[in-house]
C-alpha cells in the first residue's frame, strides 16, 4: 500500500485546528528534517492515522478518532519558521 | 444522525449468521490492506523471531528453524476496529503455545514488536491454549507482504489491530504496557464480542 | 502548530446533483448545487461523506474539478472496481439527489494567477482533475502565465476532459499527451511512461524556473518527482498531491 501524503489529512487537520494546515512547517523530532505537512507521508491505518518523516521515516503525527472525537498527536513535529 | 445517502450500501454484504459477526460489524469479502507505515521487507536470511523479557533465557529462531517447527492450520473469523469482519480465513503457522512452551516466565504479559516499530499488548493468557499463532501462510499461499508477510501474529477472538504484521518477537512483561494503538485511547484487551475498541469501553 | 489563517469552521453540508457527464467509461463528472459555497481556489478539494439507512458511513476526499470562476462545482469521480464510495457516485446517483460534503479543503496544493509562472502541470490518471481546475482557472482570467500540461493515461478511452484540453487557445497552453499501456496505431502523442526526455520536451527548462504541479497516484508522483530533481528543477517549485493507487 503507498503512502499518501499530507493533502490527504488537510480536511481533519483544518476539522482540529481551526485553520488550514498543509502549509505549515514543523522539524522531525527525530532527525531534524523540515518540511510542510503536505510533504509528509501519510498512511491510513485501521485504528488511526500515521503520518511519517518524508527523510527519515519516523512517526511525526498520528490522528485517531475516538468515540467521534478527533485527537492528533503532533508532539514530534516540532513547529518551524515557515 | 447524517442524512441517509438513498440506496448506499458499501460494500458490505447481508449477514448471513449474525451469531458470527460481533456487535457493530459488518461482513466483507475484500482483505482491506490498512498500514501504520511502509511495508518492510526484511530478507528471510535476516529474520527471526525473538522471545525476552521477563524470561530466564531469551531464545529466538531463524527463519529456517522457525518454519520447521510445528505448525497448524487456523481457521477463523478476523475482527477490525473499522468494523468489518472476514469469515474462514485460513492461515498456517506456528502456535503461540509452542513458541512460549520453550521459555520459562511468571510474567502475565506481553509486548509484540514489529519491524517498522509497531507493537500490540496482550495478556498471556490471550496467546495461550490454542488461541494466537505466528502465521506465514494465508489462504494457502505464502503471506503476502502487504498483509504482514512474512509472518504475523494472529489473535483471531481479538480485534484484527492486536495481530501485528511484520512481526518480529515478543517481550514478556510483569505489567501490561500499551502499544502503539492502546497508548492512543484504544482498548488494551480488545474483545471484539464486548465490543471493546476503546479505552473505557 | 501554526497554519494559515483561514476563519471559518469545516461543517458538513448537503449538496444536490445537479448534473451527470460521462466522461470515459469510468469516470463520470457531478455538478453539484451547495448551498452558501463560498468559492474554492484551484487545486483544493471536498470530503464526501455517504451514510447507510443502518448508519454506516464511508468518506472519501475528491479533488474539485470546476475551476473557481464556473458556474457550480464540479467533481470528477473515477469509478474504482474495488471501491467503496466511487461506485455508488459513478454508477447510482440521479438527478436531485443529495450527498453529504464538506470543503474547500487544502492550501497547498493550489494555482492561482497571483503565484505566477510559468506553470507546469504533469497529470497521472485521474490526478489530471485538480489540475484541469488550474487550467480553467487560467482560461478565466488573463491569462498572461504560460501554462504546459503533460497528461498521462492508460489509454485513451481512459483520458479524461480531451476534448476540451484540445481546443486551440491562442498557443499559452501547451498539452502534451502520454499513454501507457495501449494507443491508436496513428497515435501522434508520446507512448509509454513519462521520461525525462518527454519532460524536456513538454515543460520549460529548469533555468525558467516553472512553477510544477504533479498530482496521480503515488508511484506516478514520486517517478516524476524524482526525475524532475534529477534534472535540475528547484524542489521548492515542485509540488505534489498524491492520490489512492490506481494505475496510470
């Protein structure tokens, strides 16, 4: 199955957030690579969404839906001057 | 509710024993390939499965010996949290009871791992007595890398999310410690009969 | 995380079709009314949502196909074997129906006059939607950019829009046609995978630092992609949107 990327999580992303997102750029906690967040390599799991560092591969964000709440974890996708 | 969209169907299928199909699901007969990352492809000359943790002795088996230990063939219903279920899918592997049998332990619990990092929590007693294997064929065939080859677990009473593709070992823990899903609110246990997809449920 | 400032909430609407086009055999265009659309950039796209009578539902994204300046949207919805919402856009809705929608979505992947050029547009499949949307878009306005499409199908009963992506301009557009798997024994456009010589020949040279669009499925995309780079064109002009796999 390939990858998408972060156009594919723009419609949760700006259901979340409040403003449009896919432009906005942020840094891997893992290996430091920046990019915007329609760069990123996104995977639509079962359970949730797995969204990945196009460098290094790593989980920067992850989004579930749980009981009909929207939760997204982008504590390793540090913010970065965009 | 959301407005009905008229005549919208999916691509479930009519239930034809509903004692077969948990509370909440739908029936398919599609595989859906659903990933938390690229699909790895480990060579089999660099694969084996690995047991520690809270054991004596950790023990692991190459690819070679894993596949000469004794194997079974499963048949069984798969359970995903999405909510579609697959009747008599039919696997061949190696017995969870076979593979902890050669290990001595008091833990209660364990971690599964995965290449690309997944992992799942279970509870000793769900991978005991004939209940999770670590499967490499599906349908017959060789397990299909999309679908977790070359081997996966599988714990067929729990939901599908519990049966980690890819897999690689287990470690065994004195506590039960949430993988990647359970950490982010889904259900540690996940009984598909109790409808248990979420933390709380 | 800080994105761009856009004050408006994402809600769910219900949308009235309004219009069904056959565009190939697999593809087919919805016009839809949607009450209070506030407009949309090209290259955005919509969630669309369907519900069963026992409550199931499916959602899929679908990028707009109507440029901004249209009269009403448009999608353009590829009809997949195994797919789940595709088939009953493609193949049951009628007139008057409604569907549930939610959007504009996306600020990325997004042309407008103002962001310049020249504008170089390379569609595999069905990602030739959004980019039809950039190109009516263009058409609408002055149309001082130069624009190039480079469109890759399996054949051509699969290529979408054809006839209007060949209809003479005044020469600012440029279409460069690929097919893939099978073509007419006369067929004049290029034959097989986009190559980097079809690049060369269908998009200007790195040294006029185009603006690029790729948009298909992702093996499509990052073949493109890749190329591109390898011959010379800044990474930060490429942009990408990549769809489902379908092949191309």
């Amino acid at each position: 199955m390939d990858a998408l990327d972060g156009n594919a999580i723009a419609g949760p992303l700006l259901e979340h957030f409040g403003s449009e997102m896919t432009t906005a750029r942020g840094a891997c906690a893992h290996c430091g690579a920046t990019a915007q967040i329609a760069e990123l390599r996104v995977y639509m799991s079962a359970p949730g969404t797995v969204v990945r560092c196009p460098a290094c591969g790593s989980v920067v964000i992850v989004l579930v839906r749980i009981r009909d709440a929207l939760q997204v974890d982008d504590t390793r996708f540090k913010p970065a001057p965009g | 509710m959301s407005p009905i969209s008229r005549g919208f169907m999916g691509r479930r299928r009519a239930v034809a024993d509903p004692s077969r199909v948990p509370p909440g699901q739908y029936l398919t007969a599609d595989f859906p390939v659903l990933s938390a990352g690229p699909t790895p492809h480990t060579p089999l000359d660099e694969w084996s499965f690995l047991i520690d943790g809270e054991v004596t002795e950790p023990l692991s088996w190459p690819w070679g010996e894993f596949v000469g230990l004794p194997t079974e063939t499963v048949t069984g219903d798969i359970h995903c949290v999405t909510k579609w279920s697959k009747l008599d899918t039919t696997w061949k592997g190696v017995s969870l009871d076979t593979l902890l049998g050669a290990v001595e332990t008091e833990a209660e619990y364990l971690t599964v791992w995965s290449d690309g990092g997944y992992t799942t929590n279970l509870a000793l007693e769900d991978v005991s007595d004939g209940k999770a294997w670590v499967v490499y064929e599906y349908g017959g065939k060789p397990l299909d890398p999309e679908h977790g080859g070359p081997a996966r677990l599988l714990v067929p009473h729990l939901y599908f999310w519990k049966s980690a593709k890819w897999v690689r070992g287990l470690t065994l823990t004195a506590d039960d410690q949430p993988g990647f899903w359970e950490g982010y609110g889904y259900h540690n246990h996940g009984d598909p009969w109790l409808e248990q997809r979420y933390q709380g449920d | 995380m800080a994105g761009a400032a856009l004050p408006r909430r994402l809600t769910w609407q219900l949308a009235s079709v309004l219009e069904l086009v056959d565009e190939t055999p697999r593809c087919k265009s919805i016009g839809l009314e949607v009450p209070g659309w506030p407009g949309h950039r090209a290259g955005q796209h919509v969630d669309v949502r369907l519900t069963a009578e026992d409550g199931y539902q499916a959602q899929r994204s679908y990028s707009i196909a109507s440029g901004p300046e249209d009269d009403h949207l448009v999608l353009t919805v590829e009809r997949l074997d195994d797919g789940e919402v595709s088939p009953y856009l493609t193949d049951e809705l009628i007139l008057g129906d409604q569907i549930e929608l939610r959007g504009p979505i996306g600020g990325y992947f997004i042309w407008e006059e103002s962001l310049g050029g020249p504008l170089a547009l390379v569609a595999g499949g069905s990602g030739v939607v959004p980019l039809r949307a950039m190109v009516r878009h263009w058409a609408a306005g002055a149309r001082t950019t130069e624009v190039s499409l480079l469109y890759s199908s399996r054949t051509l009963g699969d290529m979408i829009y054809r006839d209007e992506l060949s209809r003479p301009d005044g020469g600012k557009l440029s279409v460069h046609l690929a097919l893939t798997r099978a073509w007419p024994p006369d067929w004049g456009g290029h034959r097989g995978r986009i190559d980097q010589q079809l690049l060369t020949e269908a998009i200007p040279q790195p040294a006029d630092s185009p603006l690029i669009y790729v948009c298909g499925p992702t093996s499509f995309v990052e073949n493109v992609a890749q190329a591109l780079v390898e011959m010379g064109y800044e990474p930060g002009r490429i942009k990408t949107e990549r769809f489902g796999a379908t092949g191309t």
